[in-house]
C-alpha cells in the first residue's frame, strides 16, 4: 500500500499546534530527555579549544576523583535515581501521546484521563522493551568508558611519574580497542531508535506482550523497510533542521549578548536558551510521535503474523 506522506505530513502538523491537551505528555517527553542535555551544555568542553596543558589538568583531576570514590559513588547513585524518574516520566509522557494520536485517527472519543491511565498501564512494557532494545548499546558504551578509564589511568600515571605527558604502548592499545566499538555506536543507536519507536506503538496498538512486540517489530521493518526508511530519513532531517535552526539562533544572540552587553547577561540568556529549547523539543516531540504513530496506522496489516 503506497502511503500518503504528504496527508500524514498535514495531519501530524494539525495535531501538533491544534490538540493542545497532549503538549503536556509532549513537555514531559521533553523535560526527561533535552533537560539534561540543556543542563550540561553550559559546562560542556569545547574539544576543538582543548590543548596539551588542559588534557594534563583534567587527568590529574581525574586522578583526584579516584580519591574520593565514595562521595563520587553516591552521587552517580543519586544522579542515577533522577535520570530514572525522568527516564519513567518521558516513558508515560510517549505512552499518552501514541495512544492520543490513535484515538484522533480514529475519530473517536478523547477522554484524556483514560489516556493518562493507558500510558501508566504501558510504563512497565515500555522500560522494558527499552531495556532489552538500548542493551546492545548500553554494552558498547561501558566497554568504551572501560577503556577510556584504563587509558586515563595510564595517562595519570604518565604524568605523575614525568613532567610532561608521553604517550604509552597500553594508551596506545587501549586506543586501537576503542576505535571500533566508537563506530557501532551511531549504527546501534540508529537501531535502538527505530526498534524502541515501533515497539512501542505495536505493544499499544495490539496489547502485545515486551516479547512479541520486539518479534512483531523485526517483521514490520521487513515487511515495510522502505516507508520505515522514509519516516526514519525525514524524522532526521526534521529533528536535525530544528535543531540546528535554534542551535544557529542561538549562537548567533550569544555572540550579540557578549559583544553589545555585561556579562551579568549570561545566566538570564542560558535561562531563556533552556525554556526556549524545551518549548521547541515539546513541539518537536509531538511532531515527531504523531508521525510515526499515523504513518503505521495508515498502513494495511500492520501486525505481521507469528511465526
């Protein structure tokens, strides 16, 4: 069955600025998922201004990390306690809106606390269909911050013994490990995106259990691999565009605050950066779901039969 994007592309649009009742879920999407990010970008370094001196210094501060494990425990203990808060608020927030936009579809009857109650009772099936599709991922990136803990120990090492940095054979080794597993994580990433996406709506559409929805999903990307393509490509370009529309915008405000203003300006424009980001991701977010979520709707025999 060929699609029709362009009547999906309208229709996503028209839930995204005209059904207000689901910027809610959409804003907490968004809270539990660009806050963070907003959060840390002020304190992010700029690797490209980073030098010799500055690589010695943050070792060394590494090192002096080391000496402090359980307060550093604790606290990434706690910080994780947050992020799964967060993590089970997004989860609702795009429990609700997959289940919004269906009942829309189907012109039937909106009765928002009913959708609130579905998304509560889809929580558990989500964080696990999570868990099983950012697995893989979760693997590779601990095998990453694994090598790179034992290059930085290395490094230490380097510069407590000398007085300049010189590079080891083990640095070296580690070096060659972490290449490869850095390569899979934009492909494994792409994965667990896709996966988590059509997991999800198929475990709200047909009540199926974490197990079938996953096996349902690897057959609805055969059966449908290049409407799936398609929405992946242009939920890219979507997301990628608003972002750096506003990442552009931004910029170009920074530059004009720091040239024109006193710097007692900074922490009133990083304020406006962070509510301005979260008001654009909720309406990105919306989008984003109402397209997916309509695009699978709209196609025949969505559910593939078990094998």
């Amino acid at each position: 069955m060929a699609l029709n994007f362009s009547r999906i592309l309208r229709q996503a649009a028209e839930i995204t600025f005209g059904r207000r009742w689901l910027w809610l879920p959409a804003f907490l999407f968004a809270l539990a998922v660009d806050l963070p990010r907003l959060l840390a970008a002020p304190f992010t370094p700029d690797l490209s201004q980073i030098n010799l001196g500055q690589i010695e210094k943050l070792i060394l501060n590494l090192g002096e990390i080391t000496q402090r494990l359980p307060q550093v425990i604790g606290g990434i203990f706690l910080f994780s306690i947050l992020l799964g808060g967060l993590w089970c608020v997004a989860t609702i927030g795009q429990a609700v809106l997959i289940d919004g936009v269906r009942s829309i579809h189907q012109n039937a009857t909106v009765e928002r606390l009913t959708h609130w109650k579905k998304g509560r009772a889809l929580l558990g099936r989500f964080v696990a269909i999570d868990t099983i599709v950012l697995f893989p991922l979760f693997v590779n990136l601990l095998l990453i911050l694994l090598l790179l803990a034992g290059m930085s120990g290395s490094l230490l090492l380097s510069v407590q013994s000398r007085s300049t940095l010189q590079i080891s054979p083990v640095v070296g080794m580690l070096g060659v490990l972490v290449l490869p597993l850095l390569c899979l994580i934009i492909p494994l990433g792409i994965l667990a995106y896709l996966y988590r996406l059509l997991a999800f709506r198929l475990a709200a559409f047909d009540d199926l259990s974490v197990r079938e929805s996953i096996k349902q999903t690897s057959q609805f990307i055969k059966q449908n691999l290049a409407p799936v393509l398609g929405w992946l490509l242009f939920t890219g370009a979507v997301s990628y565009g608003i972002n750096g529309a506003l990442l552009a915008g931004v910029g170009a405000i920074r530059w004009l605050i720091e040239t024109q203003f006193a710097v007692d300006s900074w922490l009133v424009f990083e304020l406006g950066v962070i509510v301005i980001s979260l008001v654009v991701a909720t309406f990105r977010n919306l989008f984003v779901s109402a397209w997916w979520t309509l695009g699978m709707l709209a196609l025949e025999n969505k559910k593939a039969p078990a094998e």
